[in-house]
C-alpha cells in the first residue's frame, strides 16, 4: 500500500536523475523502516541459531525492539534456554540494536513527531483528545450500554484509512462488519477496500484474547507500517466472565496486567494506535459518578481515559478521566448512520 503511494510520480516523463533521486529516497525509506523494524534473524550474524531464532518467534517474537521487551523469565521457558544462552543472545541484540537505552531530549521530540492521531468522526472529540485518538499509546474509553463505545470503533476502522491522515488499516475485534459500509460512504471512501482492510478476530476466552494479541504481533511485523490502529472492543468483558468473585481477582488482575502490557509494547514497537472500550460498574448509588471497571491495573496502563455519557436522543458527552497532558473538559458528540459526527446544532 505504502510503495503504491510511492510509485505515483514515476511517470514516463521523467529524466533520468529524477528518476535516480526517487529511487535512492525510496532506498532510505526502506532503510528507515528497516530500522524501526528490526527483524529477530539479524541476531544470526551473531551467532544465534536458526533454532534458537524460530523458538523466539514461536512465542510471538520477531523484532529486536520485541526481545528487548521480554522478560527473561519467560526466555528461561523456551526448551534449551539456559542463562548462559539467555546472555548470548541479549548481548548479541545489544550489539545489532539501534536503540542504546538512552536518547536526549531532543531525540524524543523527534521520535514523537511520527505520533499520528486517528480522527474520530467528530471535531468536538478531536479537539477534547488533543487532535484525536494518539498512536503509540493506549486510550480507554468506557461508558454504559449504548454510549456509542462500539460505533466509536467502526468509525475509527474507516477514519484510519483516509489517506491524508496517514492511516490505512486498522485490526479490531467485534462484530457487525456492515455497520462499516455507511461510514465508509460518508468518508467517500471504497466500502469494499475499506472492509478488505479491517481484519477482524472474536476471542473467547481472556487467555484466547491475549494468544490473538500475539498473532497480531506477528501480522503487524509481517506487514511492516501499514497497520495503524488495533481495538480490542470491551476489554474486560472476558475477564468479568473467566474470574469470579474475590478469590479469583489477584488473578484476574495479574492476567489482565499482562494482557495490558502486550497491548503497550504492540502500540510502541509497531507504532500503533491502541483503542479498549471498558464497561462500567453497576453496582454504584445514584450519588457515586460510574467508575470503570478493570481497577488500578486497567488504570494505570491506560494513557488517555475518556467517560461516555448518554444525552438527549443520539446525543453523547465525552469527558477526559485521566490524562497525563490534556485538560479535563467534556465534548458531545452525536452518533449517525455515517458514524460518530459533530452533534446538529
Ligand atoms: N446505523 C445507525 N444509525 C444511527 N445510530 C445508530 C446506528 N447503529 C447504532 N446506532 C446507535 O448507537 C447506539 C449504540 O452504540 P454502541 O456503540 O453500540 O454502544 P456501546 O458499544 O457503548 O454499548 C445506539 O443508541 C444506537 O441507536
Ligand atoms: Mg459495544
């Protein structure tokens, strides 16, 4: 899809060093990407195995940035990985990495500005998130039944294929596909392509949800830059199901941390944008404002939290819950045929 943007202007009217220039930027383009992506067989230059290699990528590892992001405990579990193994390897991605551990401050200014943000169909909300739903981060958006959390994904899943905006795919997980054609319309966009591009997956389980997390790893790095945005719509619903009651909630919590911290290395080693819808809890008085589900672990991996309200017909108010930089305002919005808009004043 990129190379396709890219080829545009090699049109038969060129001279020949247009043509050279073209070529040597697309050269450095592949090399950027190459970078940002650095493939696990990299690691053979230095001596690691094609076995050791495969196992890594059995678990869902395929780039040096996503070895860096492991646990070695979890290494320790792959057959025949001992310490001795373990330091070969991790010196060895040390060695090939381009990512020292450190970087200034002006370094990261710049690693920021390949941050893109997802418009959400509506201004209002853009302008309550700072421009709109942030790549390389997660955002939580919770609300009760019909808050327009699911209508928010599909229109996010058309929105990220616009291409001035920088986005082409996007990987969610819930269901009615067809409430994709209508907002595809809106945004003048091809219903077919933009069905062709969104990849959809339904887990059953939590552990089922965090196995697909880890596919989606494997998709993403397959298909370098292209994927922009990954949903998972209701988050907590399956946990709420497989944990019961009290005795089983340090586990709950501790699977849902890990289920968290796969969604924030994804959205940091592919550069995504990262959307979990979160339901609220019922058990509240009328005095005690919904709070969402999920606790301090849900909390704290959450980077922009935003509360849905309902208000008069399709009407919705959104407000910030948590945000480290953004200003705790609200923004209503309405929810459409062609998905999430401005509300008609
Ligand atoms: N095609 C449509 N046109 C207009 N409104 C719609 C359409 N489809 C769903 N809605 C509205 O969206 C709301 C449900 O939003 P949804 O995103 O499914 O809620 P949540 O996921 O928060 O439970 C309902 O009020 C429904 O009337
Ligand atoms: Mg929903």
């Amino acid at each position: 899809m990129m190379s396709e943007v890219a080829e545009k202007p090699a049109n038969s009217s060129q001279t020949a060093t247009e043509a050279e220039t073209l070529e040597s930027c697309e050269q450095l383009d592949l090399e950027e990407e190459e970078i940002c992506f650095q493939d696990i067989d990299m690691l053979i230059d230095q001596g690691v195995s094609i076995n050791d290699i495969k196992c890594l990528k059995d678990i869902g590892i395929n780039t040096i940035k996503g070895l860096q992001m492991t646990v070695r405990k979890i290494l320790r579990s792959l057959k025949g990985f001992d310490e001795a193994k373990i330091d070969k390897i991790m010196e060895a991605c040390c060695k090939v990495s381009v990512n020292s551990g450190f970087v200034t401050a002006l370094e990261v200014m710049d690693q920021r500005k390949e941050i893109f943000k997802l418009q959400t169909g509506s201004s209002n909300l853009d302008n309550l998130l700072g421009g709109g739903i942030e790549s390389m981060a997660i955002t939580e958006v919770f609300g009760e039944f019909g808050t327009g959390k699911t209508q928010l994904s599909h229109t996010l899943c058309v929105t990220a294929q616009i291409p001035d905006s920088n986005g082409y795919l996007g990987a969610h997980k819930h269901s009615r596909p067809h409430r994709l054609k209508p907002i595809a319309e809106r945004f003048n966009l091809d219903p077919t392509s933009v069905l062709e591009n969104v990849l959809y997956a339904r887990a059953y389980t939590s552990e089922h949800q965090y196995q697909l997390l880890g596919n989606i790893g494997a998709k993403l790095h397959e298909e370098p830059g292209i994927f922009k945005l990954l949903i998972v719509d209701s988050v907590m619903a399956l946990f709420r199901v497989d944990f019961s009651g009290r005795a089983e909630l340090a586990e709950r919590q501790q699977k849902l941390g890990r289920t968290m911290s796969k969604l924030q290395k994804l959205s940091e080693e592919f550069g995504v944008a990262v959307l979990v819808t979160n339901q609220i809890t019922s058990d509240l008085g009328e005095a005690e404002a919904a709070k969402p589900v999920g606790g301090n672990v849900l909390a704290h991996s959450s980077t922009t939290r935003v509360a849905l309200k309902k208000g008069k017909g399709n009407r919705r108010v959104a407000s910030v819950y948590d945000s480290p930089d953004l200003e705790e305002s609200e923004a209503s919005f309405a929810i459409t045929k062609g998905g999430i808009d401005d509300p008609e004043h």
